[in-house]
C-alpha cells in the first residue's frame, strides 16, 4: 500500500493511465477524482471498492460480472 500525502490539485498515478487526483479536503473528508479509461470500471468502496478487471467491449461489463448488459450500470 502508497501512503503519501498530497495538496489540493495535486494527484497519483497508477501505471500509464489511472490517475487519482485531490478535488477537496474538507474536515473529516477528502474529495477524490479518478480518472480511468472506459475498459475499467471504478467503484466506491462501499460499492466493493475495485478498478476491476478490463470491460469486454462486446457486453461493457468486466469477466465474471453476471448483470444484464441492458441494466443501463
């Protein structure tokens, strides 16, 4: 696990194309923007926090999830 610390504005990389970068600091909460391309799917944490696998281009949902393409999720 990264611990680091980080301003307002400022980000992390993940690899070549996730990018985590500080929206806001508030008193008890920091305001995060993540930025990923379309094949990942992000999910808050009480979402079971994942960048989960590569989404097929074929259905838009990651291997193994078993939702109905046409849920609109």
């Amino acid at each position: 696990m990264l611990v680091t610390l980080r301003r307002k504005g400022e980000a992390v990389l993940i690899g070549d194309d996730i990018e985590l970068t500080i929206v806001h600091i508030g008193r008890s909460r920091v305001r995060v923007g993540i930025r990923a391309p379309r094949r990942y799917r992000v999910t808050a944490g009480e979402d079971q926090a994942t960048v989960s696998a590569p989404v097929s281009a074929d259905t838009g949902l990651a291997a193994g999830d078993s939702r109905s393409a046409q849920s609109g999720r």
